[in-house]
C-alpha cells in the first residue's frame, strides 16, 4: 500500500555518487537524486550505470527519491 504523497516513476540512473546516492533521469527528462530503498540496500542488489529502476518522490520535494525497484 503506497502513502498519498509519494509519486512512482521510471528512470534510469546516469551517475553513481558516493554514501549510496544516484543521479536518476526520469522518464519526462528531470534528474532528481535518488538514494537506495531498505530492501534493496538489504538485499545487496548492485545498482549500474544504465539500469532502468523505479523511484519513489515524495510532493514536497521533488528533487529527492527512492530506488525501490531495479529491472533486469
């Protein structure tokens, strides 16, 4: 069950920054920074550069999010 603020998007990550940070390109061409979701940081799944991933941006600040889903 998702919270009402929280919109889903797809991208795919350009850089990979240091503490665990992304830079994601969205798929209506903004790049927000995105930070790795508990499962995935749990379950150690490698996050690329060029993986298409699912994020997680809160309404009130749109230039955050969460990777909480990497394709394969």
């Amino acid at each position: 069950m998702t919270k009402p603020n929280i919109i889903n998007m797809s991208g795919e990550v350009v850089s990979i920054l240091p503490a665990g940070m992304f830079k994601v390109k969205l798929e209506n061409g903004h790049d927000i920074m995105g930070h790795l979701s508990g499962k995935i940081r749990k379950n150690h799944i490698k996050i690329l550069i060029n993986d298409k991933v699912d994020v997680e941006i809160s309404a009130y600040d749109v230039t955050k999010g969460r990777i909480v889903y990497r394709y394969k």
